[in-house]
C-alpha cells in the first residue's frame, strides 16, 4: 500500500512536469503538507469533514464540485473539469480564471509550490 502510494505521487509527478515546461522541480509530499498547513487549512480539511472549503480527501481524481460539500458554487460544477494532476494544477494556478465566480480564491502562483501540493493531495486516497 504504501509503495503503491508513492508511485502514485511519482506518477502524478511526471504528469505536472509534462504538462509544464516550466516545471523545474519535482513535487514533495512533505513540503505539500507544510504548504497546505499555512495556505489551505484555515478552510480546507483532509478529514472527510468539511469546513468553509469543501475537504480534499480524494481530490485528485475527482470531478470538480463532485465531494461531499454542500455548498460548491455552479462557477466550479459547470466547468466540467476532472481533477486529474494537469487540471489541478491549472486549478491552483487561477481557480478565478479557470472557474470564474467559484468561491475558492486563492492562487497558487508558482508552479513548484503547486507540484508540492498535488504530490501532497495525491497522498490522500479515499
Ligand atoms: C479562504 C478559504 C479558502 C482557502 C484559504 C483555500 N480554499 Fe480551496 N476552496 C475554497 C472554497 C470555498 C472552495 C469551493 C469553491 C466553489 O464551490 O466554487 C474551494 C475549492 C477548492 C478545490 C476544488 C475542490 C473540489 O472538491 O472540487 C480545490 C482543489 C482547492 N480548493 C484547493 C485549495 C488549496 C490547495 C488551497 C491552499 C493553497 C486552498 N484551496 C485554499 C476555499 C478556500
């Protein structure tokens, strides 16, 4: 299980580097995790227990607007997207530019700091 985990990460990894050029760094769940404590925590939970933020347990993967919160905007439901890591990482990079009018406002301007947290999301399998 845990192996599997980590190649989960590896994989999810490579996929931001192919989908950017940019990408000079590789994703670490750790620094993820440190990231997620000070950026995304104050409204976002791992826990399967909502906050002000829909809990991200599971994200990647996901539909966009697909957990169990139950107050996801029709900005983010009506953008279609599925939350593989390329998508995510467009996601974080301008959540107002990819689904305008979702309540999620936070960018994640740089591409190293995104590819820890995607390494870090991916981590948390339902
Ligand atoms: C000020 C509160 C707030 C902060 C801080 C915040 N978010 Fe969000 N986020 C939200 C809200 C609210 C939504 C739901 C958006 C909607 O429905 O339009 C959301 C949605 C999301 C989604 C889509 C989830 C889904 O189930 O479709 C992801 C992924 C996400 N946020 C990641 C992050 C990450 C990573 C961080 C830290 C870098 C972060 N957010 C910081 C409030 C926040």
């Amino acid at each position: 299980m845990r192996r599997y985990l980590g190649e989960a990460v590896v994989a999810g990894v490579a996929l931001v580097m192919a989908g950017s050029a940019a990408a000079a760094t590789t994703g670490k769940a750790a620094e993820g995790a440190k990231l997620f404590q000070q950026r995304c925590v104050s409204c976002h939970t791992v826990k399967g227990n909502a906050g002000i933020g829909p809990d991200l347990r599971g994200v990647v993967g996901r539909k966009a607007g697909a957990g169990s919160f139950a107050r996801y905007t029709p900005a983010l439901k009506k953008t279609n997207l599925t939350f593989d890591v390329a998508e995510l990482d467009r996601f974080l990079a301008a959540p107002q530019r990819v689904a305008p009018g979702s309540a999620m406002m936070i960018s994640t301007p740089r591409q190293e700091d995104r590819a820890h947290l995607i390494a870090f999301l991916a981590t948390l399998k339902k």
